[in-house]
C-alpha cells in the first residue's frame, strides 16, 4: 500500500472517531473540487515519510487512537505534557529541541499552558528520544534561531531568551516592535522568523503581518498592512516561515477546520498558495501502515538541512480536545518528529525569460551524496512548469536528456510548462525507478532573488504648502531602480512623484505636489509604487479613528 494511500486513510479514521463524539470541536470545510484532481507531490502533504522505527508500545498514557506508538520518537514523560518547540543542531553532531511543557499533574490539566516552561532538550538522533538538559525559563511556544554573530535567541510569547551558545546561561529580554502607521494584524503572539540571504530577519506574527529585522534583535518594522493568508475561511495561527537557498517558505493552520495551508513567496512580501493540504491529521503514520491518530497537529516547525530544505518536521500533538485533557488523567500531549521528502536541487538553463512561445526548457538536476539522477529517475514520469500545472499531471513531458559531470540536463518540451512573466520557482514532479516522489523547484538565471522591497509611512499633509510628505524606505537587498509613486484617497489620485533609486534599508523623504481638491489626514489611503507603468507594490492605510 503506498503512503498516499495511507495519509488519506488515516485522514478519514480520523475525523471518524473524533467527529463522531466532538462535533462542536472541528469544523469540515468544503474542500476545493479541484484539489480531487491533484496528483502525487501536488500537495505538500505528500512529502511527509514515515516514521523512523523505535520503541513500540501500548503500556503508555493516550486514548487508543495513538496507541501503541513510538514513545522514543521526539520528546514524551508521563509527567510533563510538552507543546511546541524546534530543533537546532550544534557542531559536534547533536540536535537540541527546544520546546515548553507543563506538570501533567496540574489541576487545569492542558489549561495550564499559560505557566510554561521552556525545556532545552539534547538527542544523538534527529528523530529523538530527546531528553532535558536543562530548565531556560518561563515561556510558551518556543522558537530557536541564531543570530550571525553565533548567539543563540529562543523566542517565547511576549519575550525571548538569549545566550552565547545552547548551553546558556540565558538572559531575558522583549523585542522591539515598529508598526511603522500600520495596524498590528491580530496581535504579536506565535511569531515566526526566517533568516534573510544578508542575516536580517524576517518575521511572520500570527495574524499574518511580515516584519524585518536587520539582525534578528534590533527592532522588527512592519511592512505589509494585511495577512498574508489564503484568501479562504479560516481560523489561522501557527504560522512557520522558513527559507531555503531558493524561495520563502510558510505554512499556517486553520485550527478549527484542522487543514493547513502552503504558501511560497520570492521577497517574503508576496506569496502564491498551492493546491491541496499542508497537513492535517493522519500524518503520523508507521513504515507497515499503522497511523497514530492524534486529534490535533499544532506549531508546526521546521528542521532544515545546509541547503535550507525541510528534512524534518516538529508537532505538537495531543490525544484529545484541549480541555478534556486534565491533571493526573490518562490523556496528555507530547512533540513529535516526523521525517519529510526533502526534494531535489535543479536549475533552469535557459538564459532568456521562458514564454508560451519557448520550445524547450533546460533543467539540471543535480547530483547529491544520496542521489544520482543519472540512474535513479524515472524521466517518463517528469512534468516540469507552474504549479498550476504540474500539481494536476500537466506541464513539459521530457524530450531527452544528457549527463553533465554528475549532474543530469533534461530538456523539456516548454509549450507545455504554464510559466508566466511572474514565475520565480517553476515546479518539477515525478519519481524515481522504485516510484519514490521526486519533486523540486528550480532557480530561474534571469530572475533577482534578492529584490528591492519598497515600504512607505502613511502620507502627511502639510495645509500651508499644499503638499504631502512621504517617507519610503527600502527594505529589500538589492537597490532599486527610480521608481514611480501614485498617492491615492476616495479613489483619486492625490499625488504623484519619483522615488529616487535606494540602497538596501535607504530610505528618503519626498515632497509631493497635492493635486487633488482635498486631503484628509483621517481617511484611509494608499501609496502605489510603479515600474513600467505597472503596480510592484501598494501600500493600504486604514482610516484613522479619531481621538476621544
């Protein structure tokens, strides 16, 4: 039986056995009818793999739906009831998951979770056992990350954790936010952080909103004035961003409807979300079919290899809703470790843009320690394009292929492949001799992976002048080029001007002639900057409440 197969079986023994007795607890979402016509690799659920064997047992806490299981697999006692964290792997070869938890013992059971504690926690084995070391302080919802200069911050709700080195000792302290005129999208809890190719940071909040650090510590500014999110219904948090040597990454769950959702952006800014499921329950399945059925898969986390793919995924799960879990009971919660697909490394040869008019396209796959492309794949099976393609069976079939070193170039039949001007990352899916996926995105010569982002303040009208002022900074890594800027308010245009070229975070001031008949500091507004006479970017201003 493949392991598609016994995703989708789980799924449904699932949402049976807890459906049926907690019905106000989850919600079924109408699932998109064109998400039956994925193929495997369409969705990010297919890259999950099955978990490594261990230690096997039913003499343990949890309702029967997870047991036996894996106790030996990512961090469980029965006396701690432990949440989310993620791992970092030091040096000499040992992997430290940082991760919060609480007695299981405690009266309000998994309601006492705004008491936790953070762990640090060592393995010899990516996939665990992992056992505390020791204690680093109060905290909920961990995320570990380092900073360019080696120093180690654990970041928790409301605050962060700092030291020299995963050993501590750790010191205290909150970060600084700069909403920058713009509304803070669901308050800054659950944040997620993505090191940017300089070693700025980028952050997720969980409602969606995208800040940048210039070094992970000094203060985060805001940059976008609305989610980030599939544009769908949803109760979404626990987002995890991530970036590989190629593109952004971010997954974000809709706890009610127990579906989550990937996305993938260039910049960080703008994001294109795939067809299908992230993840939702059913994931955690063994090498000879069994799955451990737990009811919820929460902060999820990432563990990346040197070239930035996912090579592992982290969840906390628990055997039953939140609040049926009490102290001293037989249900609780644990992290697990569950092994992912990582995919393969490609490169478009094609020096000039792809266009529906391109006859062929050239890919090299490269060869790794593991892979050897020239012998494993199965080039009938490749599909090469969009992924609004490729997900569903369509996109270039290869035409040939050559050796190159050790690497593999497949050309591709290019008419096929669904590319468009905005395309940063085209998609590769199919499998190798023994019907493993293969999947893969793949760098584009012609495309600028670190482009310049623009961000402006809300417009000021100065009366006396009749002009605007507009500050706009750069907030990309590349300078961009001199810039066309278009204010706007009750749907006309206000303003327009030229934003001189910037460096990376150069910023200027601009001093705009109002050519509307009126401006009103209150209403909502919005600053578009254009390139060739097309919109790159628009920034939104709410309407501005007026003081008591």
């Amino acid at each position: 039986m493949n392991k598609t197969k016994l995703i989708q079986i789980g799924i449904a023994c699932s949402t049976f056995l807890l459906s049926t007795s907690l019905p106000a607890q989850i919600t079924e979402r109408t699932r998109p009818a064109e998400w039956d016509q994925l193929v495997k690799g369409g969705r990010y659920m297919d890259r999950f793999e099955a978990m490594p064997e261990g230690q096997l047992t039913d003499n343990v806490w949890g309702a029967d739906s997870v047991r036996p299981r894996f106790v030996d697999n990512g961090i469980e006692r029965p006396d701690i009831s432990f949440w989310g964290g993620n791992i970092l792997q030091t040096k000499d070869g040992k992997f430290h998951l940082f991760v919060c938890g609480w007695p299981e013992s405690a009266p309000k059971g998994h309601m006492t979770w705004p008491n936790s504690t953070v762990y640090h926690t060592v393995s010899d084995r990516l996939s665990g056992p992992y056992a505390i070391q020791d204690t680093i302080g109060k905290g909920h919802n961990p995320e570990a990350f380092r900073l360019d200069d080696g120093r180690i911050i654990v970041y928790v709700i409301d605050g962060y954790y700092i030291a020299n080195d995963v050993n501590g000792p750790w010191t205290y302290g909150k970060f600084t936010f700069e909403p920058r005129d713009r509304r803070i999208i669901e308050g800054l809890s659950n944040l997620t952080f993505a090191r940017r190719q300089d070693g700025s940071y980028l952050m997720v909040c969980r409602g969606g909103g995208v800040w940048i650090s210039r070094d992970g510590i000094s203060p985060y500014r805001q940059i976008t004035e609305k989610r980030i999110y599939p544009a769908v219904k949803g109760e979404f948090e626990d987002p995890v961003v991530w970036r590989d040597s190629l593109q952004y990454h971010l997954i974000v769950n809709d706890w009610l409807g127990r579906i989550a959702y990937y996305e993938r952006s260039l910049d960080g800014v703008h994001w294109v979300v795939e067809q299908g499921e992230a993840y939702m329950p059913g994931i955690s399945f063994h090498a000879d079919g069994q799955v451990e059925h737990w009811f919820k898969y929460e902060r999820a986390k990432v563990f990346q290899d040197a070239e930035g793919r996912v090579a592992q995924m982290n969840f906390a799960v628990i055997d039953t809703i939140k609040w049926n879990d009490l102290g001293n009971d037989n249900h609780s919660s644990k992290n697990i470790c569950l092994p992912m697909n990582k995919g393969i490394l490609l490169d478009v040869l094609n020096e000039k843009p792809i266009t529906p008019k391109t006859k062929e396209i050239r890919v090299r796959i490269r060869a790794e320690k593991d892979f050897n492309p020239q012998r494993d794949i199965d080039l009938a099976s490749l599909r090469f394009g969009s992924y609004t393609e490729v997900n569903f069976g369509r996109g270039g079939k290869a035409l040939e292929s050559q050796a190159d070193g050790k690497d593999l170039i497949v050309t591709f039949d290019g008419t096929a492949s669904g590319i468009t001007p905005d395309e940063f990352a085209p998609k590769l899916l199919g499998q190798d001799k023994q019907g493993k996926l293969l999947f893969g995105y793949a760098s584009l010569p012609y495309v600028n992976y670190k482009p310049a982002i623009l961000s402006a303040l809300r417009p000021l009208y100065q009366k006396d002048k009749e002009m605007l002022t507009v500050e706009v900074e750069n907030f990309g890594l590349s300078a961009s080029p001199q810039t066309e800027i278009v204010v706007e308010q009750s749907g006309k245009i206000q303003a327009k001007g030229k934003v001189p070229a910037l460096q990376p975070y150069g910023k200027t001031t601009l001093s705009l002639k109002l050519e509307g008949k009126a401006w009103s500091d209150t209403e909502a507004c919005q600053v578009s900057f254009l390139q060739d006479g097309k919109a790159c970017r628009t920034n939104l201003f709410e309407e501005k409440k007026k003081e008591q």
